[in-house]
C-alpha cells in the first residue's frame, strides 16, 4: 500500500547488491533534504519523475538489472496508489516472484489489509496475474521496536488473506525488515 515504503526498500536493496553507488545516493539525500524529504534518497533510486519525487509517490513502474552469482534480477518497483493500479498491474504481470512489503506501524499494517486496503488488493492481483512465488516483507520493523508480538500478528493476519487469495502461506517467506536502514534485507540483522 502507500507508504509502506516499496520505493525505499528497493532502492536500498539495489545499493546493497552493487547497483548504484554511495555518491549517488549522497547526492540523493543532499537533493531530497532540500525538498524536505530526507528520507527519500532510496526511494530516488527508482522514482525519477518530478511528479514522484514531488508528491513522494511512485506513479510509473521502473526497472532496475542487477546480477547476483546465482541469478540475473530485474527489479520492477510498482506504484501503490490506487489511482495507479493499471501501472501496478503492468508490473506484475511480468514478475516471477512478488514481494508484498507492509508497513508494521500502528494503523499502517491495518489500513492496508483492510476490506479496500491495497495490500490485500495486491496481493489479489499479484496471484491472479499468474504471480505464484511470493515473500512477504514486514517493514518499519524499527518503528515497532521490533516487537516479536507485533511481527507475529501480522504473519498471523497476513496469512489468512493471502491464503484465500490462493497462496499456501506455509510456502510464503515472511521477513522482518527495515527497508530504510538495511536492516535483515542480505545479512541477517542483530536487531531482530
């Protein structure tokens, strides 16, 4: 959903796998401070519109290639808002694996699964567009002081929607991360 912070964790993923370097993302950080929104230098990563940077959303899909000793992995990063939909769903249709990210806050995790929230529609569609290996990723984990009790209940909610939209949650990888700081993304993290 919006604002679970797909657009950062991507970015921040990328820069830990090798795909940009540390001056970029500098540059990143210095450009979105003078905006106001420091928090953003990941998430510039792959939002190059100025209507995304702007608004703090991603509007358009966008690609990223990077390869690991094992694979080759195009990242495609989705939009959340609704009002992008047929963009998200141009996305998907062409992933092999999804990767759901939530947003672990207090109100964050509830809006999105909720009867019209859009991470449960995602998911939907993410299955229904063919999508079969999924990971869930739990994000903000900091945010909840990373709360055992509260990565439980999400595992626990977030397993009985993806379940009735046709996932075995048994076959489902649920990780606890912070996609800002880079927490549990490659290396497990000492704070969870």
């Amino acid at each position: 959903h919006v604002d679970s912070g797909k657009s950062t964790t991507t970015g921040h993923l990328i820069y830990q796998c090798g795909g940009i370097d540390k001056r970029t993302i500098e540059k990143f950080e210095k450009e979105a401070a003078e905006l106001g929104k420091g928090s953003f230098k990941y998430a510039w990563v792959l939002d190059k519109l100025k209507a995304e940077r702007e608004r703090g959303i991603t509007i358009d899909i966008a690609l990223w290639k990077f390869e690991t000793p094992k694979y080759q992995v195009t990242v495609i990063d989705a939009p959340g808002h609704r009002d992008f939909i047929k963009n998200m769903i141009t996305g998907t249709s062409q992933a092999d694996c999804a990767i759901l990210i939530i947003a672990a806050g207090t109100g964050e995790f509830e809006a999105g699964i909720s009867k019209d929230g859009q991470t449960r529609e995602h998911a939907l569609l993410a299955f229904t567009l063919g999508v079969k290996q999924l990971i869930v990723a739990i994000n903000k984990m900091d945010t909840t002081k990373w709360s055992e009790a509260r990565y439980q209940e999400i595992i626990k909610e977030t397993s009985n929607f993806i379940k009735k939209v046709g996932y075995n949650p048994k076959a489902v990888a649920f990780v606890p991360i912070s996609g800002f700081n880079g927490d549990n993304m490659l290396e497990p993290s000492t704070n969870c």
